[in-house]
C-alpha cells in the first residue's frame, strides 16, 4: 500500500523501534504508567525522525532510498548490538502490560487501543 513509484517506506522501522524502547524504558525507569510511557516513545520517535529527516530529505532519486535503507540496517544493527538496553536478539521479556484501571488489558484490548 504504501509503496509507490518513488516511495518506498525503508526507514520507518527504525523510528517505530526506537520509539517502542524510549517507550518501554520510560516506563521502566521514569513513571508506572504505560500510557505516559507510550506518550513520551511516541513524541521521541517523532523528534528523532525530524531530526533525521531533514538532512535526508534534500537527497533525490537513488540515495534518498539508499539513505533510508542505510538507515534501518544501522537501527538493526544498534538495536542487536545494545543488548543490555534492548535485550539483543532475544528482545524486551520485562515489559509491562498496558493497563486501565488498575487492570491488565489483554492483548487483544491492547492491540486494539494502541
């Protein structure tokens, strides 16, 4: 769906991935609340990819998609490699679920909402 012509979505793994850690380390770290934590990896994902983005969107043509898929080999990479933030190949077993009302969603709920 989203591939066109000339728009290939390559990069926006590694915005969805870092994302998700801010957000999961933020609920660790900083507040119990899920729902703030998600907030806060959702507005750090947004800044990063600003930050990113505009250098990279003054390339064209073949190293713009080049770029972008530079871009999610290096967050695949990084992602392994920080093991002790990112649980490497074995990924996240310490996250919380989200809840409401003091309660676990399940995942269903959960997949729902978000």
């Amino acid at each position: 769906m989203w591939v066109t012509l000339a728009n290939s979505p390559l990069g926006q793994s590694a915005f969805y991935g870092f994302g998700a850690y801010v957000a999961d380390w933020t609920t660790l770290h900083l507040v119990p609340n899920g729902w703030l934590g998600l907030l806060v990896g959702t507005v750090a994902s947004g800044l990063l990819a600003n930050l990113l983005g505009w250098p990279v969107l003054r390339l064209r043509g073949h190293y713009l998609a080049l770029s972008f898929l530079a871009l999610a080999i290096k967050a695949t990479v990084l992602f392994t490699e920080l093991s002790g933030l990112t649980g490497g190949v074995q990924g996240m077993s310490w996250i919380r679920p989200l809840g409401f009302v003091g309660q676990p969603l399940s995942l269903r709920a959960t997949v729902l909402l978000v």
